[in-house]
C-alpha cells in the first residue's frame, strides 16, 4: 500500500481540500504541518510553487496543487467522487475551476484593513453566493451538490463555507440566510466529518489567531479570551 504525506500550513484551506478528499477516500495519511513564514529546505526542493498542499508519495513523488490532486486521487482510488455521466463530470469540473473566485469573494472581509474594505468585501458576498444557488437548484435536492452523491465539488468548496460561517460568528452579516439551498448545503458540508482536519472549535481559534495577527479590520471584533462555537 502507497504512503502519503500531506505538507501543510495548518490553516490553508487549499490543503483542506485535499485532506477531505483523502478522507473520503479512506486514505490512511500522515499530515507534515510547516510554518508559511519558515518554510523548511526540504519543503522548498519538492514543492515548484512553494506552497502547500504538497502530497508527497512513497517519499518519490511529489503531487502539488490542490485540484490536481484531487483530481489524481479520484483517477486512482475508489470510490470516485466525480458523476460517471461525461456532462455531469464536465459540469462539475466547471464548478470547481469557480472555487477561487468563489473563495475570494466570501472570505475577503477576513483580509480587509480597514471598514471601507471590509464593507466593500461583505457586498460581494451574495454576489458568489447566487450563482452557487442557481447552480445548486439545477443539480436538484441535496444535501450535496450532485443530490444524494458527495462530489469533489462538495470537498472544493467546504473550506471556504467554513471560513465563511467562522467570519459569521465574529461579525454576523446574515447574507447566507437569503439563500436557503445554500444554506443547507452549506449545513450539510460543515456536519460531515471528512471537512474537519481538527476539532471545530480548536481550528475557529486558530482562524482567530491569525486574523488578530494580521490586524484585519473584522479581529477588532474577536471576543478574547473564549472558545470558539461549535
């Protein structure tokens, strides 16, 4: 049996990814945290881009990018996430190449300086989430995006709805409720156990963490100290 190294910053959602993926699969793997401001030799030599996610096999190769390992993954180990219907596949596929632009949308107030920004960042938001709303009633009932079938999209895009309900629970804006497919699929990603690399409330603190050490506009409104929501 193949052995697997995933190489990660400990809050990168991109390795998320990645990890739901091998966990779904039931992929036994070990994960390598780095830190992004020390990023180690060895890391540097196997990764083109300098970035995680790295998934390193059989200490031979070494796989970088998320979807590119999403995708390897679903080629070589059972059960496939994709749709076995070719325009299925392509649909989806369509759909996880709109993650980045989703992920910016949603999460940018994390990132935003100051209130201007910050109030710039929040209005987008319904903006990414209405084309996923559309996109969601033309795939049917969920609770996933394929329906009943959890998908590679469902794994692409967990990490930043849960980045989103984190900035909720700091700065609620409500913007979510106004799209109940949404929401529920948002509901049913965030309950699957797959989408957790840690236990919630520990990794809402660390998301917390590092909006404090950013100094982004919405930390001032971090209760400290105090465990994160489940």
């Amino acid at each position: 049996m193949a052995k697997y190294l995933l190489v990660s910053f400990k809050t990168c959602p991109w390795v998320q990814r990645a990890a739901i993926v091998l966990r779904e699969k039931k992929i036994d793997f070990e994960f390598r945290h780095i830190e992004p401001d020390n990023r180690p030799d060895w890391f540097l030599a196997i990764s083109p881009h300098k970035k995680v996610p790295v998934l390193r096999i059989d200490d031979s190769i070494s796989l970088f990018e998320s979807n590119a390992i999403a995708e390897y993954l679903d080629e070589t180990i059972r059960p496939r996430l994709h749709p076995a219907d070719p325009v299925q596949r392509a649909v989806n596929r369509a759909w996880t190449d709109y993650v980045p632009t989703f992920a910016s949308g949603v999460t940018a107030s994390g990132y935003a300086m100051n209130e201007e920004g910050y109030k710039k960042a929040v209005a987008e938001v319904p903006v990414a989430f209405d084309r996923l709303e559309k996109a969601l009633d033309k795939q049917g009932s969920g609770p996933y995006f394929n329906g009943a079938a959890y998908s590679l999209v469902d794994a692409a895009y967990a990490p930043f709805l849960l980045r989103y309900a984190m900035l909720e629970n700091i700065k609620p804006t409500g913007a979510i409720g106004k799209f109940p497919r949404l929401k529920a699929w948002s509901d049913a990603l965030l309950a699957r156990p797959s989408t957790h690399s840690f236990p919630r409330a520990e990794f809402e603190m660390l998301y917390r963490e590092g909006l404090l050490k950013r100094k982004s506009y919405i930390a001032q409104f971090i209760e400290a100290p105090r465990a994160a929501a489940e």
